[in-house]
C-alpha cells in the first residue's frame, strides 16, 4: 500500500504535463478489469444497540469465517474486510454471481452469522492486492450493496449484467435507482 500512496502523492504533487504519463503508469500497475462483490452485514447499528458490540463482533468474525471460503472457491481474491463489509474481486463475473448466491445462502441460514445485502458491479478498477480496490466499480458494487439493497438481496450494475453474458440461468428483475445523484440501472437477482 505504500508504494500505491506514494505513487499517488507524486501524482498529486506532478505538474499537468507530468500527471498523464503518472496517471499511464499507476493504472498500468495497479488496473484490472473485475468483478466487485460488496458484502453488507444488515442492520448493524439496531443489533449493535439491543445486543451489544461484543455480540455483534462475534456476527463480523463469523462473516469472515463464512465469506473468506467461498470467495477462494470461486476463484476471487479477499480485498479486504473492514466493519461490517467484505470486498472482493473476480476475475469472472459468473463466478462472482455463484459466490453472492452462496454467501447470501449461508450467511441467511446461520444462526450465528447476520444476514447480508449484497452489491455486484464490473469494470477497470485500481486493485491493491488484498489492502484495497478503488474505482466506479468499487464505488458502485458498495452503493448497491450498502445504501439500496435490502437484507438477503443481491443487486448488480448493468456493466456486471453485460459482464455475466446471457449463459446463466439467474433471473435479473431491472430496477432504476437513483442514490446520491447516480442513476444506475441495476437488476435485482433471484436465484
């Protein structure tokens, strides 16, 4: 991650001319085209307040436990786990949409983990490997999964849709959202 940084603050300090050579060399680094798979344990602040933080703790590691397996499984890597959120990679949207199925599964049906919303999204985005991603993926993957769904959905972004191709047999129902002055056209996916 420092190496990232400090690309970034040569970046910011560069003179106008110099940034696009710097901006060239940070995404031929760090850019990738993935899957972005954006886990939310639901109702965080409510379960924090009636049961405890020492109770809701022991929901997060177990999202971990849970989650951690079933993204290696499906070939993703772990970016990063940070409060109640899992980020996760894939080289393969198919296999980003199995494993948002499973973990939504498992995490709905045991009784000591919470339950999950879920946001998908797809496209270049700056993957620091298991410390951090950023980019519109990221960013959309979390407003889908954090700010619209509700508890055991999965939404994705149309990129993610065109990402999956039509070789799947998830019914994707379209949705229009509009969330802090984005307009993403999305699917909710029943599987």
């Amino acid at each position: 991650m420092q190496a990232f940084f400090a690309a970034i603050d040569r970046y910011s300090d560069a003179d106008t001319e110099t940034r696009e050579t710097m901006e060239a060399e940070i995404w031929q680094r760090y850019g990738v085209m993935r899957a972005v798979l954006a886990l939310d344990m639901s109702k965080f602040s409510v379960s924090v307040r009636r049961d405890g933080v020492l109770s809701y703790l022991c929901r997060i590691r177990r999202m971990h436990a849970v989650t951690a397996p079933v993204v290696v499984e499906h070939g993703g890597e772990v970016v990063k786990f940070e409060a109640d959120n899992l980020l996760a990679a894939f080289a393969d949207a198919k296999e980003a949409m199995k494993a948002a199925v499973k973990m939504r599964h498992l995490m709905m049906n045991d009784t000591r983990a919470q339950p999950v919303s879920i946001g998908l999204s797809y496209g270049r985005i700056l993957l620091i490997a298991n410390t951090d991603a950023h980019g519109d993926a990221v960013n959309t993957a979390f407003k889908l999964g954090e700010d619209v769904a509700d508890t055991g959905e999965i939404l994705a972004s149309r990129a993610f849709a065109d990402a999956l191709g039509a070789s799947h047999h998830y019914a994707l129902e379209p949705q229009q959202i509009s969330i802090a002055g984005l307009q993403l056209d999305a699917f909710r996916v029943h599987a």
